[in-house]
C-alpha cells in the first residue's frame, strides 16, 4: 500500500509565492501543497505530522514572526520562513520564534528536496524541545514585539535599532544578553561585556562618530548596542578580558584623536567597564553586566579614561 502523501503548507498572500512553491513540489514525489490559508486557519485544520508548513516573511495581513510564536508547541511540523537576502535578522529572530529555519527565495524543487533530504538525514528536535514554554528569560520585551506587530515584519530592523546610532537598541540587548551568555555556557568559551559611555549630553553628529568608531574596532560577531542615553553595551563572544581591553582601549584612543567634544565644549572622556565569564562570580547573565556596570561607574568617577576590569 503507497504511503499517503504529506503535505506543503504555505501561509502567504503573494500568487507568485505560491506559484513558485507549487511548481518546486510538484518536483517532489509524495508532496503535495495546500492552499495559501491565515495561521488561524492551519491551526484549525491540525496539520499532520511530518508535513512542512512555509510563512511568507512579507505577509501584509499579520506579523510573520509572532505568527511562528503561535505554531509553537501546537504543531509537530517543521516550519520554514520564507524570506530573501534583504533581511539581515531573519535566521536568529525565527529560530527565537520557533522555527526550523529560513528558505530564501525563489523556491525551486531542487532547494525542497535538500531541505527535505537534510531532513531525513538528521533526527531533528521539534522547537517546543528545545525551547519549552516561552519564559520571561527567552521572551523579547513586550514593546519590541508591539514594535514588530504592529508595524510589520519589514520594519523590524527599524524596531531593533537605536535610530541615532544605528547600534542594537536597549530592547534587543536584553534579548542578545540571555542569548549569548548561553551560548557561552554551553560551549564554555568566553564572553566580554563592555560598557563604555561619557558624561554629558553630545550631538547627533558625535553620536554618530562614535558609532563608527565602535564598529571599526569591533568584529562581526560582536554586538554592539546602545544602553542609554550617554551609554553602550558590547557583548563579545570567544573574546576573554585581555581581548576586550585591547578594543576598548583603541575605541578610547580613537575618540581622543578626533578631539570629539560635548555640547559644552568639554573633551569627551570615554569611561570604560568590563566583566567576563567564565567568573567564579558570575553565575548568571545578570551578574556579567552588574560587574561590567559597576566597573563602568568605577571607571567615570576615576576621570573617565581608566578601563576598570571585574
């Protein structure tokens, strides 16, 4: 007796979309594909297990990304983002949705078959595995998801993003945190937080000078984001104390040499803290950034120029 065939569900309001998609399974033998339907409706039909549903990224009638939220858990399907190379944040904002993965556009018979060729390679874990119940350690901030909801999914990078600086914004960092001292723990490797800023109040156009600065002297795999008003955050994996202190001293150097000045006309003093795990003190992501907190303000009330390290 043949095994029944499983099914490609597509959430989508794109006919190209969905005619692209329905081309490449019709490549695949034992596939089939549903009707572009809302995530309401796919919950109400309870997919089958083993069947692959697809969330157009650039849905214009609800937020991709806190659709996926709600499959989570109430599905036993692998669950694909579709989206392009235009959005940089994709991969990490679905995994910490809940998804399998992203899928690039355009689909093609050829991508589907490796994506379910990999598939049947590898015992997968289902999200609600690897995540459970979402917590208030996992959750982004309910502003942040506000900000995504609210205005759609091709804002997301404008949600996640200090306008001023174009560093991650405080939200984010939150969220970046959890995620990295994690990472950290479980890899055991590593992990620097700095935090750095001035007193005073600056211009828009010297804000924008640091944020270079601080970019140049940071990796890719570096997050950098802004704290508050006067001051950053910057999270930086596999890298150790000694590490750190060499980027933060070439940030400080770098903005002494450009003579960057308040907006009294005081030359900025870059204050600069720093902590890292592993620490027999820091026990949790909170202690990372209360020690570099605290060595930051240690840092100001010494003059501004002293790197402090916890």
């Amino acid at each position: 007796m043949p095994e029944p065939k499983r099914t490609v569900r597509i959430v989508t309001n794109d006919e190209a979309l969905f005619a692209t998609t329905r081309g490449a399974v019709a490549a695949l033998e034992g596939w089939e594909i549903a009707e572009p339907q809302s995530v309401e409706e796919l919950l109400a039909k309870k997919p089958a297990p083993g069947d692959l549903i697809l969330i157009d990224a650039w849905l214009r009638t609800e937020n991709v990304y806190e659709s996926c939220r709600r499959l989570t858990g109430k599905t036993r399907c692998r669950t694909y983002i579709v989206t392009d190379a235009r959005n940089g944040f994709a991969d990490e904002i679905a995994a910490f949705c809940g998804a399998t993965g992203t899928l690039q556009r355009p689909l093609s018979g050829e991508r589907l078959r490796a994506l379910l060729a990999d598939a049947s390679q590898e015992k997968r874990t289902l999200p609600t595995e690897q995540r459970g119940h979402a917590t208030s350690e996992q959750a982004l901030p309910e502003r942040l998801m506000r900000d995504l909801v609210g205005e759609g999914s091709h804002r997301l990078i404008d949600a996640l993003t200090d306008p001023e600086t174009g560093l991650f914004n405080y939200d984010y960092l939150t969220y970046k945190m959890d995620e990295e001292f994690k990472r950290a723990r479980r890899f055991e490797q590593p992990l620097s937080c700095v935090m750095l800023g001035f007193e005073g109040q600056v211009e828009e156009s010297v804000l924008g000078r640091l944020a270079s600065i601080f970019l140049g002297a940071s990796r890719d795999t570096d997050v950098l984001g802004r704290f508050d008003l006067c001051s950053f955050l910057f999270l930086l994996p596999n890298t150790g104390p000694d590490g750190a202190a060499v980027m933060a001293r070439r940030i400080r150097e770098a903005a002494e040499s450009e003579g960057l000045r308040d907006l009294v006309g005081d030359k900025l003093a870059i204050a600069v803290g720093i902590s890292t795990c592993p620490h027999p003190a820091v026990k949790r992501r909170e202690d990372l950034f209360s020690r570099s907190r605290a060595a930051f303000l240690a840092a100001q009330r010494d003059g501004g120029v002293v790197i402090h390290s916890a």
